[in-house]
C-alpha cells in the first residue's frame, strides 16, 4: 500500500466538490474504463459534474460502457474542482491530457500498480488489488447516500473481470470474488459483458494472431515465448494498432510458457511491449529496465528504436531473468 489518504478522505474531497474530471490511462483497458465509468455515475448522482476524459476513443469491445460518460473533448470542462487519475501508474500515462489534469483545484490518484509513483496531492495505491474497480467499489460504498445502479454495476464487473482475465490470474482474491458475487447478486448483464470483453474477436485480430504465432520464437527450452508485429504487418492483415492488444495472451496460454513477451510497433520508431508470466516468473523488473512498469505477472514499456533493436535487447533482458523462470 502507498497511500497518503484513506479512501474516506477521498470519498469527502469528492463529496464537497461541484465538478470532477476522471483520468483514466492512455490507451485505456476495460479496468480503467469501467472505474472511471462506475465511479463518474456515483459522483453525478452526488449532483456534481463528472465526465471522463479519455486518451482515445473507447475500444470496441467495451464500448458498451460509455453511458454518456467519456469524451476525448480536452475542452469538455474548465476548472474543474477536482481531477482524479484512474489506473494510471504514472502522470506518463496521460501525456496528451496532462496539462488538464494539473489545471485540478485538487489533484488525485487512486491505483493499484506496484510501480505507481503516488503523484498528485491526495494518492491512493493498494498494489494488493486485483484491479482498481475493486478500489472504486469501496470507495462508492463511503458515499452513504449512494445507491449502485445497474450500470455502475456493469462498469465495475468489467473492470475486475478484464483485470484477472474473467477471474484467472493470480492477481484474483477471495474479496474479488465477493465483491463480483455482490455485484452479480444485485444484478448486471453478465452475459452481455462477458461475451463482449471476451468473446468477440475481430477478424482483423485473428489475423493478427496469425502473424504473431508465425514470428513466435521459444527460448530457454519453450518457457519463454517472444513474438513481434510491425506496422506494415498490421496492415497486411487489415488490422490497427488495438487488435494487437491480445496477442499476448497468444503467447502466455502456451504449455510450459512462463515468461510471454510481444513486442508491438506503434509507430515508426515506437515499440509497445507487454509482458506476461504465468507462476514463478517475474516480469516488473524488465518493464522496469525499459523505463515502464506494472505488475509483478503483468507489465509493459515504451521502446524508442527499430524493431531489431527492441527484439535484441528485450532477449538480453530475458536472458537475464531465466532465475525466476526456475520452480514451476
Ligand atoms: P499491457 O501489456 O499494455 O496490457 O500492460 C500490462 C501492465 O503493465 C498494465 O498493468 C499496465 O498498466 C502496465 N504498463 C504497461 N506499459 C507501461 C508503461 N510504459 N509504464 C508503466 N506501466 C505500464
Ligand atoms: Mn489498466
Ligand atoms: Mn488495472
């Protein structure tokens, strides 16, 4: 934990606002989404103004839930009382917004990255949680007055299901659970949700996912799996930069694969990688190399350079961790 509030502190800062804007991450992910989303509801039926400034439009397949929420407008509200990053490790991470936010009367943060700096006046990190929607549920629950609908449901479910890969991974907790068992029983669309986040592939993705396989190479007897797609790539397969978003799992749910690497070009120039282990592995410290960071089994970074260049020396990197990829 790294906090320098509580989530009652929090809760009051928001309460006496007239006006909030929500930050959530560049390029962002169903929990960021859903948090900012769940929590912009709650603040408006406080009475205040709330909006979610985003990075870019919402990806497809959580577009369900903007409920009038989001906006990419950087003029969508002037001054407002009270600015709040959401998911979001660090002011990095919402470059092109960044001068919104520190135009804040009161600037905030809550997350759950194990890298996240704690920027802001008021910041609330909890490394433990599985996803910040987890957070945002107990941060809603201090506003007495408060009463979750069925869309802050929505929005909150979908936040912790994207997060543990619909409950999977090991970031996953009992109180998780509760949590989606109290959110489900008083009543969200599970299935509409499910099948969106996670049974909804473009094709254009699927190609992707070809083209991902194809280029993969294993390394240290198959329990690290690398692979690669360039800009010209994706446009062979029709695809954006987003519908490589999932090659990654491509890679992970291999047999034996414990450290999965996929290394993205955004544009010419920049390399998105994403790193994933399994069990035993630990990929923070190589996000961290890089300049990114995340989670212990879940993290990522910017390279600046080719794609050969971001090939070679992410495969030094792995080099170096093989130790944790020991004891599965
Ligand atoms: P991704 O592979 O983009 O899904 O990211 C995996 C995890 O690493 C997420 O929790 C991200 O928030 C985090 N992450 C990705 N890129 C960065 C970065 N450049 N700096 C800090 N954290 C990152
Ligand atoms: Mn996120
Ligand atoms: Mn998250």
């Amino acid at each position: 934990m790294n906090a320098n509030a509580t989530l009652k502190e929090l809760a009051e800062v928001i309460r006496e606002a007239d006006s909030v804007l929500l930050f959530p991450h560049d390029n962002a992910d169903g929990d960021a989404i859903g948090s900012c989303v769940g929590l912009c509801l709650a603040i408006r039926s406080l009475g205040a103004d709330c909006m979610v400034l985003m990075g870019e439009p919402l990806p497809g397949y959580i577009d369900f839930l903007d409920y009038g929420c989001c906006t990419t407008d950087i003029e969508c509200m002037k001054n407002p009382d009270v600015c709040l990053c959401v998911d979001c490790s660090g002011d990095s991470r919402i470059s092109g917004r960044l001068s919104r936010y520190l135009e804040g009367k009161k600037k905030l943060c809550i997350d759950h990255h194990l890298t996240a700096e704690g920027y802001g006046e008021l910041y609330y990190i909890d490394e433990n949680e599985a996803a910040t929607a987890g957070i945002i549920y107990k941060l809603i629950r201090k506003f007495d007055d408060v009463e979750l609908s069925r869309e802050m449901r929505n929005a909150i479910y979908t936040g912790l299901s994207t997060d543990t890969g619909n409950f999977r991974y090991s970031n996953t907790t009992a109180e998780t659970l509760r949590i989606a068992a109290d959110l489900m029983e008083e009543g969200i669309d599970h299935n509409m949700i499910i099948v969106s986040a996670f049974q909804n592939r473009n094709i254009h993705e699927i190609y992707v996912q070809m083209k991902v396989y194809e280029n993969m190479e294993l390394l240290m007897d198959g329990r690290c799996a690398v692979s690669y797609i360039t800009e010209e790539m994706l446009r062979e397969c029709g695809a954006e930069y987003q519908h490589a978003e999932t090659a990654i799992d491509c890679l992970r749910d291999i047999e034996n694969v414990e450290i999965a690497a996929m290394l993205k070009e955004k544009e010419p120039g920049t390399v998105k990688c994403s790193l994933r282990a399994k069990s035993t592995g630990n990929v923070v410290d190589i996000a961290s190399f890089f300049g990114g960071g995340g989670h212990v089994k879940a993290a990522g970074y910017t390279f600046r350079g080719t794609m050969d260049d971001a090939r070679r020396t992410l495969k030094e990197q792995l080099e170096r961790s093989r130790d944790t990829l020991q004891g599965r």
